[in-house]
C-alpha cells in the first residue's frame, strides 16, 4: 500500500500472507518530514483491514528496539512484544510484535 500526497509517495506498508495463514507486516515507512501527520496510522489501518479481509487470525512485524515512535503507534494498535530476534540486524536489537485480530 502506497501513501500519496499530491501524487508521490510519501509512505508505505507492505504486508504479506504467510503460509500458516498469518500476515507479517514487511515494512511500514513514511517520509521524515511529513511523519507525526497520521500518515503511518492510515497505513496501519489499512494494513490491519487487509489481514481481516484474507481471514488472517494474526499479524506479526519486527520493529527496531530503539524506534519507539513506531512501537508506541503499534501497542496503541493492540499489538504486544511477543519477544526478540536472537540476532542482532544491522546493529540493533529488533523486536517481535504480534496482533490478534
């Protein structure tokens, strides 16, 4: 899903069915300068509506520890720390976020 304003894209989310029948969310992202706008949020819903319309029973995303804009958005969503990747990715300690839905 893309995010536009007048006609470029300022954002995005990019969601995928698992096998099991989950959905992950492979990324979320928008433009530094137009985030704190509820740009991330629309996506996020939009996100979230498409995983009830393909009948997922739960979506799951990985976010940075030190991103704590994204993690407040998401726990705001309902989503909870379900754990941590033993490894680091890109020196950073990435979290387990999961929603039931």
């Amino acid at each position: 899903f893309v995010a536009l304003s007048e006609g470029h894209p300022v954002g995005f989310a990019d969601v995928e069915i698992q096998d099991d029948g989950n959905a992950k969310i492979l990324g979320l992202a928008v433009l530094k300068e137009l985030q704190g706008k509820g740009i991330g949020r629309r996506l996020l819903e939009t996100a979230l509506e498409f995983a009830k319309t393909k009948n997922c029973p739960s979506v799951f995303l990985l976010v940075a520890e030190e991103n704590a804009v994204a993690i407040k958005l998401y726990e705001e969503f309902s989503f909870k720390k379900k754990g941590l990747l033993e490894k680091q990715l890109g020196g950073k300690t990435v979290l387990l976020y999961e929603k039931t839905l």
